[in-house]
C-alpha cells in the first residue's frame, strides 16, 4: 500500500496528529502496534490539561504548553470528549515554596500563561475546604484543567478516521527501509510505501529512529503510580492540587478526573534495562503517593481506591525533540514527548503536521469537505431524565443499564463497537464509553460486555479478549462442552 | 473421629467414635446440636454422602445453562462419575425446577434434576 | 411514562421478593418489583450448589430453587415486576403527598419510568470488594476476577476462566467457586486468607476445601501479582498480627486465575442520593425493627441494609419490611419514641440501629472477632436486660437475640434511651 503519510503510534500525539492532517488533501496512514489507541503513556497519566507556568521560557515545552491548554475547551466540545476547566493549585508550605509559587508566576507571565492568581492559604481552603491547615498560599492557575486523556486519543483518531485517515491496529513496525525517495515500512503483517514517516512511537521512538537510520534518540522511561478513587469521592477537591516542584517531578497531586473520580499520584522511579515499560504497582510507591498526598489533603481517605495504575513517562532530556530529522529527509520526530505532552498534544500536531505534509511534498491544500465535529457516544450518566426519555425513544438499547456503576447503558456499548475504529475486547469498550470503569471495575458488567461483543463483532463468547490476542477472558468450556 | 457437620450453615462440631453398647457395635456422636448430626457422622465413618450440583448447556433454552443437582446425596467416591454423567449429559429447553435431565445418575439410584425453571427462546 | 402505587420493591433479589409476598399478604396489593436483571431471582440465580433454605423452607435447596420458591409466590399473588429495569433515583417529593416518593427507572422496554409512591423498600443487595479495595500491588493481567464474576462465568456462561487457580479470601463464594472450579477440571491451589480465621462458613471448609484437598493457609495474603498480559503468578506472603507481610516468607505461586472472596460491601448509592441515614458499620442504612431507614416510609431489607451468612435470614428480615411498609401505606404504623442500640465489646454491629419497644424483636448481630463461651447482654444503662448464650460465635455468622414481650417492658420501665448490645465471656 502507498502512502503520503505515515505515522507511527497512535498515542495522543499520533492522534492528534493524524486529525490535523486529515484537514489536507494528502494521504495519511497510522499504525499502532498495540490492539488500541492511548495504551502508551497517553492511556495512564493524570490527564491533566496544565497551563503552562511550568516549563523553562523559551522551550518547545513551554511553546506548545501554553498553546495546547488554550485549545481543549474548544476542542473537547466539538470532538465531544471529557474535559473540564476546573484551574490548578500550586501550593506553597512554607516562605521558601511561597518564593517559589512566585516563581512560577513570573515565569507563567514570560510564557504568556492567562488568568493566574497568587492566594492566600485562606482562599484556597475556602474554594477547596479539604486542602490542609499547613497551605500558606497558592499560584491559582485558571485556564488549567481536566481531561480523560484515552478519550480525547480516540476523539482525535475517530475523527481523523472519519475524514480519511486509515488506522491499522495491533501492527508492529519492523523495519524502515529509506528509498530513494520516501521510505518502505514493514510490519509485522504488510508493507507500506510512505514519503514521510512521522515518529510518533513514544517509548519507542529510539527504536524507530534507529530502523529509519535517523538521529540518536535515548529514551528515559519513568514510572509514575497512582490510585484511582470511587466517584463518591470526586468531590474531594475541586481543583487540581500541585505540590510544589521537586527534585522528583512536578510531587503528588490530588485532582478529580474529567470523567468524575479522585485521582492521586504519580511519584516517579527510573526504569533501567529489564525494568523498562513496567507498569506493575508496586507497595512502595502505592503507600509513598498516599503518604504525600496526606500532605496536601490530611483527611485523604485510605478507602475508597478502587484500582491502582502505573504508566511510563517517555522522555529526552528538557524539552520535546518536534522537528524534521537532519540526517533523513522525510522524518519527522516527534520524540520525547513527556508531561505537557498530553497538554501540548494539539498544538504540537498542527506544526507537526505542516512539516509532515512538506516532507512528503503535498501541498498545504485543505479538503474542501471536512468534518469538524465528532458526535462520540452519549453518557447516559450525565443527562436529565427528559434527554434519557428523548434517546430511549429513538433506541430502547439505551434504555438497558449494562454497567450499573457508571450508568452505561447497552446503546453506549453497542455504538463504541460501532464507532470510526472499533476495538472489540473489554478494555476497548471500556475506554470509549466507561462500562466497567466503577467501583466495581466490570465484576457484574463483564459478562454482559462480552455478549454485546459477540453480537456486535462475530467473534466466539468465548474468544474475546481483555486486550490484546491471547487475553481470552475463557480459557475453555466447562467439561459439559461448548455453549 | 472428628467431623464438620456440613447438614446446615450452623456446621456442628463432632466427634464420633465406634463403642460397644450392649454387646453392639455402634457409633456414638457427641457436638451434635440436632439430630442430624448424628446421621451424618454415622455416614461420615461408614459411606460419606454429598449433593452434587453442577451445570449443563441447554438447547434452546432462554438462558444459556440449567442448573442440575442430584436428588439426594450421593457417596462421595461417586461424584467423578456423578460429574462425568452429568457433562454428557443433555437438556432440552423448556425445563422446569425438578424434572429429571438424567435417571439413575452413574449408576448410583438418584436422579439428576433441573433447579432452574428454563423457558424455551423466543423467536 | 408516570405511574402512582403505593409501594415500589428496588431489587428481586431474595430480598425483594421476601418483602413483596410479605406486603401482599399483609394486604397491599398496589405494589411493584423493580429488578435490573433480565430474570428475577438476583444473585441466587448463579448460586447453583446446594445448602438454602434449611430455616426457612425446612428443606434444602440450591440457589436458584430457593429464589424459584419466591418467585413462584410473587406470581400465585400476582405481584407485578419489571425486569431489565434499573432505578436510578429515588427522590422525595413532599407536593405529591401521600405519593411522596418518586422512583426513577430506566427499561428498555418503557424508556423513562416515573414510579410515585407511598413506600419504598430497598433491597439493592451487595457487591463484591475487588482488588482496588486492597490495593494490592503487581501487574493488571487478565485472569483476576471477584468470586462472584468466576461463578457467573462458569455457571451461567459455560466458560472456564482458567485452569490454575488461586484464592484471595475465604468468604464462601471463593470457597464454593473452589470446589466448583475442581469438580470442572481446575487446579485450585490454595486459598489465601489474611486473617487468623476463616471469612467463611464451617462447612463450606469441610465440603469445598478439606473434601477436595485444598489447602487454606490463615494469616496469609498476596503481596504481588505476576504477568504482563496473562496472569502468571502471584506471591504470597504470611503476615503478623498487624497483617502486615513478614519479610523473608514470600512464596511465588504459579497460576492463571486469582478469584478474590474478600468481602461484600452493600450496594448503597441510591440510599446515600436519597438521603438516609447510613451506619459506617454495616455499610447499609440505619434501621428500626420495622426495617425503615431514617426516612418515614423508606424501608431496607437483605444484603443492601447488611451483609448476611444466609439466605434464609434475608428473606427472615425481608418479611419484616414488607409487612411495615403495607402497614405504613395503611399509616397504622405510629411514629413512637425510639431507643437506640449500640454495639459494644465484641459486638461489631446490631441490626436494627433503633427500636420504636411496640412489638417483640430479634436484633440480629456480628462478632468482630471469634469468641468462645459467653453471652450476649442487652443492657439498659447498667441494668442487663435479657442474656442469651453462646458457646462460640464467629464473624462469618450473624446472630439472633430475640426481645420478648416482657422484657420489652422490663426496658420501658427503665425509661432508658439506649440499649447497648455487648458480649459477657465466662
């Protein structure tokens, strides 16, 4: 198959580059080794959307931040995605974090960072009452805020798909082979001609520079734990709540999630040869996020957690490497993308893009019929009982509750295995419309999940999987025989 | 000997032994809160005896699977075989609470019953 | 669609169908089940083995052949149900009186379903804790599953999930979810309790774990969790008395499943929306004998108000919501003075929380932790009211100490506002 573009991973990055070049009359191909979207970093971090005070003036960071914060709300509402403006706290305990949140300010200003506010401990325990006695002051951050960070990946890709973008999922790159002109990707299942590569492999993007003979990239890969609380808990804070920066990271921070939960954490461990890519929690790490969570949040509960998680930072030294690759033409990098990344992610893509569409020699030629908008699923959860009465009307599947905790109905279940980029297992369905997300994380729902697959999709009740091939839910029948 | 009584949820402590009771042998029970207790340690020392309760598909059924028990117990050195019946064995939709999915279970006099009411599939 | 009865049934679990028939034969009729499933029977439907009803019905029965029973009772009476309806709401809405309660449901088949009433009964049930609730640590493979999610798969689904097998608790849908796993052809190779004593019942050890082999080691729990994508192992450690891991006793266990039996805890959302009062304790609302909650009218009964060792008690305590709340339709039941009741010593929890002292009761109670040899007392103040022996009592079975006529007065003469439920050991 050719190409004009190709670009490697489907992370948010991959993503939202893939929807910005779907704009443009130029052929566009991703390919995702993993069975789904987001299932890198982009699936497992804070999802936190910041607003850009944090990184050093002058870096693509700091560039990219600041612009990709101003651009979730907007598109959040087209692209019909998790996202809440709720602002950010950076809280100072002591005089000497108080000279540092001033810090912060000023360099909020340098990078042009709007609506920024230093408060008084006193405020801040008065807009968030569950923060501690200890908070002197805070840098109240307005523009920052919330995001489920696996449904705006797949926003961005639905999106991209539906204007023209082909996705190839659970396909491993294995070679790169640069031509004359343009490249030859090989798969692990087809072969592709493509006059641009775009990197976007997150921790893997060393390994694909490599294969397209482009520069050195050495990833650091960082672990970060968190805990993930009950939605009866997603009220706890109403802000998302930063400790000041260490020598560790941006500390511990307490933050409801987009899709209504209490989230805590990360810390951060280095990951060094066998260690790299593991997401395993650990007992450590676990008991450190919730010790320093305690710090900012003293009637944190201990209960309440309904799953613990892990993902992996992908970084290269301080800043993002975006750029066409000097060494080979037709490369594009998109490496390193590490915390902004998520914030960045849209900004990023819109450069991103134009370089691509200049390396493959297309012109910056839009299509004269794009589809701007995304109507994504509807949650059943966050409506009136006049839009329920309204949508059961048109279709009595969303009128079957399937997942009680988090309100899904069948309707949501069947219309994600219907969706742009159907992804038939578990997790899949679980990511685009949040069955089996709750308390009590798909004991009662999966069976149910697994059902509407099979109708849906074809596949055997008993062959569908939790992720990827080989993770069957079934490992046989009962000696009775098939069902 | 010393037994769990599994008769009732309350799961009596007993001991039995074998004594000599008017020039009889005899078993004698003691822990019991009821009678039954007594039968079952009795059994537990002689020929253990247990419900089996399984599974099976059903054709045509509006659920997937009937539930099925054996009538009574059964020894419990039988249950392999009590099992291995009762997977080959087949259902037919509609069922109902009782009827009989297999006679004379492996051979050991009990039946092998539904427990679920299964009405046949619509359409 | 809007519809006016006077009691609306959340649940057709055995809970809820306790409380129907008992409502009916109480004389109300204008009364509705309400259940999420697409059958009625609940939980019981995937309970297949043997060992309910031994109380209540005099004989034993499986799961499904008990909620058969009752389901059987709600149709000779004709009492209506909705099922693959869920409720989502319930609000009080005093313009309405006496239909001051408004249950909103959502069904397939009616879309929106406005249900105004006198009464409600909740009976929601319980859930299953799960491995976030522990948080134990390791990987997220697939192949963990609650107790309750491996029994429906395997009993209703017909699909194995695995094929060696370890268990995280001792509660009895891990222990029966043992020997069902074997008798299918599994290798269940230990249960894993963290306590010193067994979650379960007595004979559930005996029949599911001694029977078949299977050890169960005490004061043990799992410290990691092995396997990328496919589970590959767990390790198990012992713990101290403060059941925090030893160091050193760390034992790596191969296998492919790890089902979790480590507690229940009942379903309340819907009550805590509402707004009744609830008993950090049991988890459920706060209750008088009547089984209404802290709201008039709003009644709970089985596993939503406490979790219960048997069935049998469920439908027990059921029958007496139901019953209260035909009477409160009929506004017979008075709004009289009300005791409370605490537990104390070993006494974890007591149900009821209250008691209004008009008619004879059993306050049904649960250990902390085993004691051996004693009785329970039920003081006012320091005047010990009524005593019931015990010659061991354990917390994975409830208890019952009935108040008879005369020591109901023996209590109101004492003029005392609350009644303390503790243990006495000889």
């Amino acid at each position: 198959m050719k190409t004009d573009i190709l670009i490697i991973g489907g992370g948010v990055i991959g993503a939202a580059i893939a929807r910005e070049l779907s704009r443009y009359e130029a052929k566009t191909l991703l390919i995702e080794a993993r069975e789904d979207l987001a299932r890198g970093a982009s699936g497992a971090n804070s999802g936190i959307v910041h607003a850009g005070y944090d990184p050093e003036p002058g870096t693509l960071m700091a560039k990219y931040n600041v612009a990709g914060c101003g651009m979730y709300e907007e598109l959040s509402q087209k692209l019909n995605f998790p996202y809440k403006k709720c602002g950010s706290f950076v809280l100072a305990f002591s005089k000497e974090e108080m000279a540092h949140v001033q810090a912060l300010y000023e360099r909020g200003l340098t990078n042009g960072v709007p609506d920024m506010e230093i408060i008084s401990g006193d405020r801040a325990r008065e807009m968030d009452p569950a923060l501690s006695d200890q908070v002197e002051g805070a840098l109240f951050a307005k523009s920052a805020g919330i995001v489920s960070p696996y449904e705006a990946t797949i926003a961005f890709a639905e999106n991209a798909a539906v204007n023209g973008v082909s996705f190839r999922l659970a396909e491993k790159v294995t070679a790169i082979e640069k031509r004359e002109s343009g490249f030859l990707v090989t798969t692990d299942k087809a072969t592709y001609e493509a006059a641009c590569v775009v990197n976007a492999a997150g921790r893997f993007a060393g390994e694909i520079s490599a294969m397209a003979g482009g520069r050195d990239i050495q990833i650091t890969e960082k672990k970060g734990e968190y805990t993930l609380y009950d939605r009866n808990l997603g009220g706890f804070v109403s802000h998302v709540m930063f400790q000041c920066p260490n020598e560790n990271g941006k500390g511990i921070l307490v933050t409801p999630t987009a899709e209504g939960n209490m989230l805590l954490g990360p810390n951060s461990i280095l990951l060094r040869g066998e260690e790299r890519g593991d997401t395993a929690t650990t007992p450590e790490g676990q008991a450190q996020i919730f010790r320093e969570g305690r710090k900012t949040c003293p009637q944190l509960p201990f209960g309440g957690a309904i799953t613990g998680f892990a993902g992996v930072r992908a970084s290269f030294g301080s800043d993002f490497i975006i750029e066409a690759d000097e060494k080979v033409p037709g490369l594009i990098q998109v490496a390193g993308i590490c915390s902004p990344g998520l914030t960045s992610a849209p900004a990023i893509a819109v450069d991103a893009a134009l370089m691509a569409l200049k390396a493959a020699g297309c012109k910056e030629e839009k299509k004269k019929e794009w589809t701007e908008e995304r109507e994504g699923i509807p949650c059943v959860r966050d409506m009136d009982w006049e839009k329920r009465a309204e949508l059961c009307q048109k279709d009595a599947a969303y009128g079957r509750i399937v997942c009680r905790c988090e309100t899904v109905t069948e309707g949501q279940i069947r219309k994600a295995l219907k969706s742009p980029i159907p992804v038939y297992t578990i997790d899949g369905v679980k990511r685009r419309c949040r069955a089996g997300m709750g308390r009590c994380q798909g004991s009662f729902c999966t069976p149910v999940v697994m059902q509407i697959i099979e109708e849906e999709s074809g596949i055997p009740f008993d062959r569908i999987c939790k992720s990827k091939e080989g993770t069957a839910i079934a490992r046989g029948t009962l000696k009775g025989g098939a069902v | 000997m010393e037994y769990t009584c599994i008769l009732c949820p309350r799961g009596c402590h007993l001991t039995a032994e074998k004594v000599m009771e008017e020039g009889k042998k005899t078993i004698k029970v003691s822990g019991n809160f009821c009678p039954r207790g007594i039968r079952y340690a009795t059994e537990e020392m002689t020929m253990p005896m247990r419900t089996v309760t399984t599974s099976l598909y059903v054709e045509g059924g509006d659920m997937k699977m009937v539930s099925m028990k054996t009538a009574a117990p059964v020894p419990k050195e039988r249950i392999p075989q009590v099992l291995e019946a009762a997977a080959k064995a087949q259902a037919k939709a509609p069922l109902k609470v009782g009827d009989a999915i297999l006679k004379n279970v492996a051979e050991t006099g009990t039946d092998l019953i539904a427990t679920r009411n299964v009405a046949a599939a619509r359409g | 669609m809007i519809r006016t009865l006077n009691t609306v049934i959340v649940g057709g679990g055995p809970a809820g169908l306790s409380a129907a028939v008992a409502a009916f034969d109480a004389g109300e009729r204008s009364l509705l089940i309400v259940e999420r499933d697409v059958h009625l029977g609940g939980i019981l439907q995937q309970c297949i083995h043997n060992g309910f009803g031994l109380q209540w019905f005099k004989e034993e029965l499986t799961g499904p052949e008990y909620a058969q029973r009752f389901i059987d009772q709600a149709e000779e009476r004709q009492i209506e149900s909705v099922t693959g309806t869920m409720v989502l709401e319930i609000r009080q809405d005093p313009q309405n009186a006496p239909y001051d309660k408004t249950v909103f449901c959502l069904s397939p088949s009616e879309g929106v379903l406005e249900l105004r009433c006198r009464s409600v009964i909740l009976s929601m049930g319980c859930r299953e804790r799960v491995r976030g609730n522990l948080k134990t640590p390791g990987t997220r493979p697939v192949g963990i599953y609650s107790a309750g999610l491996a029994q429906r798969l395997v009993n209703l689904e017909g699909v194995m999930p695995g094929k060696k097998v370890v268990i995280l608790g001792s509660g009895d849908i891990g222990l029966i979810m043992a020997r069902r796993m074997t008798w299918e052809g599994a290798e269940v190779k230990m249960v894993c309790e963290i306590m010193p004593y067994s979650a379960g019942l007595a004979r559930n050890i005996q029949q599911c774990l001694i029977d078949l082999n299977i050890p169960l080691h005490l004061s043990t729990t799992i410290v990691n969790i092995h396997g990328r994508d496919r589970l590959e192992g767990v390790t198990i450690a012992r713990v101290d008395e403060k059941r925090n891991p030893i160091p050193g006793t760390e034992q790596y266990v191969e296998c492919d499943t790890l089902l979790l039996s480590v507690g229940l805890l009942p379903e309340n959302e819907l009550s805590r929306a509402l707004g009744v009062e609830m008993d950090p304790v049991t988890g459920g609302p706060r209750v008088d004998e009547n089984r209404q909650t802290s709201i008039p009218g709003v009644y709970a009964c089985g596993n939503v108000l406490h979790v219960h060792d048997i069935v049998d008690f469920v439908s027990k305590e059921s029958t007496i919501a139901g019953k209260s709340a035909a009477a409160y339709n009929l506004q017979s039941q008075s709004g009289a003075e009300q005791v409370t009741l605490k537990a104390a010593g070993a006494v974890r929890y007591t149900v009821p929380q209250m008691a209004s002292l008009e008619e004879p009761f059993s306050i049904f109670c649960r250990v902390a932790y085993p004691v051996s040899s004693g009785k329970f007392l039920v003081k006012a103040g320091d005047q010990v009211i009524l005593e019931k022996k015990f010659i061991k009592a354990v917390p994975s079975e409830m208890e019952e100490i009935p108040v008879r006529k005369a020591e109901l007065e023996k209590i109101l003469s004492t003029g005392a506002g609350e009644l303390t439920l503790e243990t006495c050991l000889d």
